[in-house]
C-alpha cells in the first residue's frame, strides 16, 4: 500500500500541473489574439479612417487596458466617423463613453453621456444602472434610486439594480 504512494504523488501533482498548462496555454492564446487585433486596428486607424464598429472595438481594448483617455478619443471619432450609426450601437459608444469618463472620475460628463445613451436606447438597462453608479458616487441617492427603479420597470430581475435600490431605500430610511 505504501510502496505505491510517491506514484499517486507524482501522478497527482503531473495532472494539476498539466491543468495550469492547459489553462496558461488558452490564456496566451486569447491574449496573442486580442493583441493581434489591436495591432491590425491600430495601424489601420492611425493611417486612415476606420468605421465606427473599428473605432468602438479599439476602443475597448482600451478600455480592458485601463488607457480611458486614448479610448475617450476614440469613442469620440467613432461617433463622429459615420452618420448612418444605429441608434442602439451609438448607445453603445455613448454608454463606453461615460465608463471611460466614469473611470476618470469625470462624473458630471460621464452622467452626460450615459443620458445621452439612454435617449438613443430607452430600454438600455446597462447605461441606467451605470448612471444610477455614478449618481451613487456623486451621493445624489435620489437620482440613483430613480435610475435603478427604471432599470427594474424594463428588467425586474436585475440583480444590480435589485441590490441597489435595497440598499438606497435602507439609507434613505435612515436618514
């Protein structure tokens, strides 16, 4: 029993390290993947005018890479690319918008272009819960509980907006 412990030992620790490769080895290659793109996008932006779908793809890359100012400048030549945009991607681009500025800590323009998202695309749960976030961060609770309660009228399971309007009405309660 004993002699053929080393070899479930080594049997053991031979899968989990064949299991951290296999992991490591789909994480490169998504990587090389999204740095391909990025670098095919690149290019092409920097020599010519792209899409808007070019743009708003760069752009969060970007974004996924924490640079809020270069997507910021990309988002906004995007929106300025192609007039015949639908409403619901430009929605998009204004919701990317107000997180890049969100996370810059520009709350009054963040808001700005969440609002601006929202009146392209009336039912875009996403951009109403990020503006009842940085309504929250703001500490304008009214707002952000509004936000939230619009969320729930086009989405009654949001769970985000769920959580949050608990927790707003409890601190409104206390106050």
């Amino acid at each position: 029993m004993y002699d053929n412990l080393p070899v479930v030992y080594i049997s053991i620790l031979l899968g989990l390290l064949g299991i951290v490769a296999i992991v490591l080895l789909r994480q490169i290659i998504k990587t090389r993947k999204v740095e391909s793109r990025f670098s095919k996008l690149q290019n092409k932006l920097t020599n010519q005018k792209g899409t808007a779908q070019e743009y708003y793809e760069l752009a969060g890359i970007y974004l996924d890479k924490k640079l809020f100012v270069q997507a910021v400048q990309l988002l906004q030549r995007g929106l300025k690319a192609d007039n015949k945009i639908e409403p619901e991607n430009k929605a998009l681009m204004y919701n990317a918008l107000g997180f890049a500025y969100f996370s810059q800590e520009q709350y009054d323009i963040a808001i700005k272009n969440y609002k601006e998202a929202i009146k392209l695309y009336p039912e875009y749960t996403i951009a109403l819960n990020n503006l009842g976030n940085v309504y929250e961060k703001k500490l304008l609770v009214p707002q952000a509980l509004e936000s939230y309660k619009q969320t729930l009228e086009l989405d009654p399971k949001n769970s985000i907006a769920l959580k949050r309007v608990e927790s707003l009405e409890k601190r409104l309660v206390k106050n």
